[in-house]
C-alpha cells in the first residue's frame, strides 16, 4: 500500500514547502491489530476464529516487526506534488522486496545504496535502516530518514488501528485555490440560468445563497487545521467505531462555533437511556450559520408557496390559502428558533408495551402553531367526513396545551394491530417555547411525566448530538410479533453490549462524528447472515 501511494504522486509548478505533512497515515502494530480483528472474527465467525487468522499470518507478520506501527507521512515537495515517506518495521528488507516480485515489482539496486521500485509510471525508492524499510517517491527524501519514524504519526497509531489525518493548514494555498476555483466553476453553472417553472426573484435569491455558500466555505476552509477519519476495534469498550474528526485554529470563528463546552437541555427526560431507541440534540447555534440557515429555510419557503400558488391539485381557494398560512407560519417558528440561539429536542421509542414514542422541541413562538392545527383540523373533517375525530384542548400540564386523536387500526391487519392496539393513539402540544408529540398506548401521560421529570433536572448537561439503539430491545419485539426463531437468536445473542449509536463528541476546537456498534450488534447480525446462509448458497444467482 505503501509502495503504490508513493508511486501515485507526482510534481508540477512552484510552491513553497511546509515541514509540516499535509497528510498521515497510521497502520496500528500487527501483533494489537490481529489481536483486534481476531476478536471481531470470534464474535461473528465459528469458534476458533482468532487462532485461525494467528496461524495464517504467522507467516506475513515474520517479516516485519510486529510491535510497530506502518506509516505514511505525505509533504509538500515545493510544487504542485508531494513528497511521499513510507515505513515499514522490518529487518529483512530483500524478503519484503521478494514478496513484491510477486506482484511484479521488481527492484534494481541504485546510487545512494537505494533500491528502485517500478510500481508504475513513475519509480519508488527504497532505503533499508535500523529495524525499518524506508519508501519514498523522492530519492532525497532518503537521504535523511529519523531513525524513529513512529512520533512523524503525532499518535494516530495508538487511537486507532487504521487512520489518515489530512493537516488542512498545511496543504499549499495554490491546492486550494485550485480546489475552491472548481467548486466555484460547479456553483456558477448550476446558478446561471433559473430552473423550471422558478421565478426571478427565487432565481435571484438562490443564486446570492450559492455564493454566500461559497464564502462561507473558503472562511471554514481558511479556519481549518486537520480532518481525521479513523476506524478502531475497541475489545476495552466491546465495540467497533468509524471517527470522522475536524478542528479548527484556536481562536477562529469556526472553533467559537464548534464550542461544545456548556451545552445542557432541558429536556432530559424525553431521551430514556432504557428506550429501544434514543435521540438527542442540544447547543447553541452560532448566529453567521444560524443567519444562512434561515436564508436557505426563506429560499425554501418561496418555492413552496409559489408551488401552493400554481398546484391545479388544490380543490378550493380557502385550502391554498391555509396551506400557505401553514407554510408561513412554520418558517416563521423555525426562524426565531434559529434567532433564539438554542437548539434543545429529544425523543425516545419503546417497545414494551406496542411500540410508542414521545419527543420534545424547543421552539420560539411555539404555540403560533395552535391557531393553524385547529384550522387544519376544521378544514380536514370539512374535505373529508371520514376523518377521525381530533379531541381539542383534551389536557393542559405545564403550559402545553394538548390535542389527541385515535386512528383505528383496520381488524384485517393484525401486525398492526399487535403493534399498536386497536387504535394508534397520537398526541400534540404546544407552549410557548416547546412542541411536544407523542404515540401509542399512554403516550400523553409519558409526555407529562418527561416534562416534570425534565423541569426537575433542568439545564442537565447534555451531548450535542446522539442516536442509540438497542439491538436486543427491537430483535426481541420484532420476534414477538412475526415469531421468529431467527429473530428470537439474534436478540438472545445481542446480550446487554446491544447498542449501535451516531454521535458528536467535542474535541479542542472541534469535533469526532462517530458511528459505533457494539459486540452484541455484530453477533446478531452475525446469527442473520447465518441463517441466510442456506437461502444464498441455494439461490440460482
């Protein structure tokens, strides 16, 4: 891999040389990497698993030097290319280039005690040291290699088992400058002339948020200092993780935005930790992205109502203009959220009793909303006689004014019936500053008991963002009602490390996106593929 990227790059026009690297690559040790992937083969394979995989690269691993890492370092070479250092632990460089020769690389020895690769069109380079084989595309760059590469990957080596750090502040200006001519080169042409049925002042405004995109991208871009994506099987916390990581210079107005210090909700208690599924969003919106947001939220509602103006579908006038009230008074709601500088929702899913949900929402102006759902709901039994019957005004708690209704659920489908009851009971409420909603069975009494529970913990300290499901929690529901055995296996083998969640996690002047899955996860998903196993060997496809 090494060996490749290094024959991959080549240089074009003048530009000065930064000592920092552009990019790194970190390959954790193979004795902690196979130790890793053997785990994860155990969890989802045949037992044994592990030992397996030791045995056949017993072999590969004599090669190298098992307690170190594999690196890549890439720099600028002063012009449009780069200079490319890879390193690899090993003391037996000619058995390293006699596997290559298998591949058709060969190497000829060459001045400087180099060997010469030809991987490509163009020749690598490579340099025996102490304990190390040194790769490069750039015969100076050998001339002087640490005799310790591993602190050239700043640590990526021990947070992850495979990861690429690309140092944006380090990456010449030209590259950029080239990079942003061509996003700015997409922008133009999509913006240079108004799509169907737009008019102008749509096209206008459209075009003057592409560009106000576009400057907000090269400030975010001037603000940069790396981007991280890396994977790592943690056997410590039973699970594996992707981390998709940003920061910026401390001190820009990109890292103020990324200040994920202080952030707390008052909403606590509408994302249950013991729920099937959780979701929680909390922090402060920085007023420049909050500004854009409601510039592209205003572009959105234009086209809406100049769609509601045209649509030939709408049966009578006094629709059109209430779904244009609707529309109107929704951005207005989500703009002052917007303005108000906080965003605070949660919801959480069970599935102990049917399937039910309950969620919050920080909004300004919230109960703004009430005069248009009464509208709504008088205009829909007046369209359709058939409509269930919405209870107005059914509870009032907190502030929150509270409306239900009851769906039936038709008696020929007993799926939904076993999810839900006779009936899908939903509910909605507004205050001034929330809108609440909830379905299922009781969902307005959990409703009322989240917001008590959430006002006696107010300002609790929140995360930014997270998703969580419980595998073992859905698996066990869903076998109920389709009485699966294969169902039934995979939420018995999901065990209590049952979780597979998304969430932001605050760093120094930025934050990691990650996605993980615990041990449990891979072994239900593993009982799945098992069982499946039969059905795609007997498949004609």
């Amino acid at each position: 891999f090494a060996v490749r990227l290094s024959a991959g790059v080549a240089p074009a026009l003048a530009q000065a040389p930064s000592a920092k690297p552009m990019a790194v690559i970190a390959i954790n040790n193979y004795n902690e990497l196979s130790k890793d992937i053997g785990w994860v083969a155990d969890l989802v394979g045949p037992p044994g698993s592990s030992a397996m995989i030791q045995a056949q690269g017993a072999q590969f691993a004599q090669m190298f030097d098992a307690t170190k890492p594999i690196g890549i370092v890439v720099q600028s070479d002063g012009v449009l290319g780069a200079k490319v250092l890879g390193f690899i632990p090993t003391n037996n460089v000619q058995q390293l280039v006699g596997m290559l020769a298998l591949f058709g690389m060969t190497a000829q020895p060459t001045d400087g005690g180099l060997l010469e690769l030809q991987a490509g069109a163009a020749p690598v380079y490579i340099k025996e040291g102490q304990g190390w084989a040194f790769v490069s595309n750039n015969k100076e760059t050998l001339a002087n290699v640490p005799a310790d590469p591993v602190p050239l990957l700043g640590g990526l080596e021990k947070e992850y088992d495979v990861a690429i750090k690309g140092n944006v502040d380090a990456i010449p200006p030209v590259f950029m400058q080239l990079a942003m001519s061509q996003i700015q080169a997409g922008l133009q042409a999509s913006t240079a002339q108004p799509l169907p049925g737009e008019t102008e002042q749509a096209f206008e405004a459209r075009r003057t948020q592409a560009m106000q995109s576009m400057e907000e991208m090269q400030k975010a871009l001037n603000d940069m200092k790396s981007l991280t994506l890396g994977m790592n099987i943690d056997q410590t916390r039973e699970s594996v993780y992707f981390d998709f990581g940003f920061d910026f210079k401390a001190g820009s107005a990109s890292a103020q935005s990324m200040d994920y210090s202080d952030v707390t909700t008052d909403l606590v208690a509408f994302s249950d930790d013991n729920a099937a599924v959780t979701m929680s969003m909390a922090g402060k919106i920085d007023p420049i992205q909050g500004a854009q947001a409601a510039a592209q939220i205003d572009l959105i509602r234009d086209q809406a109502l100049n769609q509601l103006k045209n649509d030939p579908n709408i049966p009578t006038e006094e629709l059109r203009t209430l779904a244009s009230k609707t529309v109107e008074t929704l951005v207005e709601v989500i703009n002052g959220t917007m303005a108000a500088g906080e965003i605070d929702m949660a919801a959480s899913m069970t599935m102990t009793d049917g399937m039910g949900a309950i969620g919050a929402i920080r909004a300004a102006q919230a109960d703004s909303l009430e005069t248009v759902f009464r509208e709504l709901v008088t205009v829909a039994k007046e369209q359709d006689p058939s409509f269930p019957p919405v209870n107005l005004d059914a509870a009032k708690h907190a502030g929150a004014t509270f409306h239900t209704m009851a769906i039936p659920v038709p008696p020929f489908d007993p799926q939904a019936q076993a999810y839900f009851g006779e009936a899908i009971d939903i509910s909605i409420g507004m205050s001034a500053e929330h809108i609440y909603f909830g379905i299922g069975k009781g969902n307005l009494d959990k409703i009322k008991a989240a917001i008590d529970a959430s006002a006696a913990n107010k300002g609790a300290k929140a995360e930014p963002m997270k998703m969580e499901m419980s595998a073992s929690k859905i698996l066990t529901f869903v076998a109920e009602q389709a009485q699966d055995p294969t169902m039934q296996q995979a939420a018995a083998a999901a065990g209590s490390k049952d979780k597979a969640r998304m969430e932001i996690i605050p760093i120094e002047n930025g934050a990691k996106f990650r996605m993980e899955v615990e041990s449990g996860v891979l072994k239900a998903i593993a009982v799945g593929v098992q069982a499946a196993q039969p059905q795609i060997e007997d498949s004609p496809f």
